[in-house]
C-alpha cells in the first residue's frame, strides 16, 4: 500500500511516497492530491529533508525503492556516488557507464529521477559547467547546487 506525505520547503512543495517502507517517489507538485497516510518511516524522511534544507545533514539514511529500467538504475545508481556539494556532467557519467556516446540517453533517464534531492539529480551539469536539463527547472537546480556548496 502505498503511503504519502507533503513538505512545504524553500523550494515548493515536496510530494513522498512510500510503498513497503521504502521511498519510491519524491517530487515537487503544486498542490496536495492524495491523502496524507501517517508512517514512521514519512516522518523519518520528512525530518532528513528538514535537516537537509538546514544545512545539516549531506546523506540520507532512508532505503529507496528504484523503480524503472535496468538503464535508468545503473544512471541513478551514478547519481547516488556524486559527493554532497560536488558535480559531474553529463558525459563523465556516461563514460562511467562505458559510452560516451550514452550522454544523451544519460540526460534522458536523470530527467526521469524518481527521487528529487535523495537521488541527486541536480548535481550534474553540462559539459561546459552550464546548469542546464534539470526536470523542475534551473532556478530550482541552482538553489539547491548553492544549499549544498554554502554548507560545504
């Protein structure tokens, strides 16, 4: 069953869900559309997100549930090794994978993320350091890139 919570923060409102006391899904909405299901484990996650947005946490403890192709896994898998306040392009994270050529279909698979912020997405910029293909815009790329390298 799946269960979901919402966090207002600086950067909009954050939609969590939970199936099986895993995150499956963290995104940012516009407005609360299912009910709020009471859980430990979205308040475990609601208080990492809080200590994250404050500077004060750099990792997350939670267990995430990836769901997608065996593709976009290994891609997120990548995204997940980015240190805290750091970035990668595009390309480094296809030659990891062994193709640079793979740069493209790496974009494509980072802007399906499942996991804003606990699978750091927003770490990863273009070739040439421009803040570019980020799912909820460059403005919310930017805030959260600045966040993590003023805590750094």
């Amino acid at each position: 069953m799946k269960k979901y919570h919402y966090l207002e923060t600086e950067i909009g409102l954050l939609e969590l869900e939970e199936t099986n006391t895993k995150l499956t899904k963290l995104s940012l909405v516009m407005k609360k559309t299912k009910p709020e299901t009471p859980s430990l484990f979205l308040e475990k996650a609601k208080i990492e997100l809080l200590e994250y947005f404050l500077g004060k946490r750099t990792t997350f403890d939670l267990e995430l549930e990836l769901i997608g192709t065996s593709f976009r896994k290994k891609v997120w898998e990548q995204l997940l090794e980015i240190p805290y306040g750091e970035t990668v392009s595009y390309s480094e994270i296809a030659k990891k994978l062994g193709n640079v050529k793979l740069t493209r279909a790496v974009g494509g698979a980072i802007h399906h993320n499942p996991l804003l912020i606990f699978i750091p997405c927003h770490r990863v910029i273009g070739k040439n350091g421009s803040l570019t293909g980020f799912a909820y815009g460059t403005m919310i790329k930017e805030k959260l890139l600045k966040l993590e390298q003023k805590q750094k």
